[in-house]
C-alpha cells in the first residue's frame, strides 16, 4: 500500500469516528434523542398525570363533590392520598386496584383546585 493511501484511509477512518461522536453529541443534546431508560421514565410520568386527572374528574363528577372537597381539605396533606383511595376515585375504569402514586398525584391535583 502506498504511504498516501495509508494516509488517506487513516484520516478517513478518523474523520468518520469523529463525525459520529459529532453527530451524536448533536443529536442527544439538540435533537431530542433520548435512550430507552429517559423514554420509559417520560412515559410513565405522562401515563401518571393523564390518570391524576381523570381522578381529580372523577372527584369532582361525585354527586357530594362539595361537601368532599370540604372533608379533604381539613384532613393533613399526608392523610389525603388514602382519602382518595378510599373513595375509590383513583381506581381508573377496569381497574381494581390504583397505585398509590396516582392518589398522591390526585390529592396534589385537589390542593390545586382548593388554592382557586
């Protein structure tokens, strides 16, 4: 092999790592790429507040809505995420049992609503 091939092989190879490594810095910082674990934590965040509201909506859809949210704010903030489950509110249709993060999620949901 000619000394200028060997040259021009070994910057090539060189150019492509580092176009790479380039084109990867770029796209994980600007173009929102994300590995598995970061989509897999997003979701489960988005598939949570989906399921906080449509609790917070099943709240307010009880016929003593009023009189409930008067009960839930007096309890501490600790006591609300188990009012919640007891009310059933935190189960979403199909389901039989809610995770507790949801009614954690619905009782933040509910102080917001208190605070208006």
């Amino acid at each position: 092999m000619k000394p200028e091939t060997a040259g021009k092989i070994k910057y090539g190879v060189w150019g492509l790592v580092c176009g790479a490594v380039i084109a990867m810095i770029i796209g994980f910082a600007w173009g929102g790429w994300t590995t598995s674990g970061t989509t897999k934590t997003m979701t489960k965040e988005a598939v949570l507040a989906s399921q906080a509201a449509i609790c917070v909506a099943q709240f307010m859809q009880d016929p003593n809505h009023e009189e409930k949210l008067k009960e839930f704010e007096k309890l501490s903030s600790w006591k609300r995420a188990e009012f919640i489950e007891k009310g059933g509110w935190d189960k979403m249709p199909g389901q039989e049992k809610a995770d507790y993060a949801v009614a954690r999620a619905c009782a933040d949901g509910l102080e917001l609503l208190i605070k208006k």
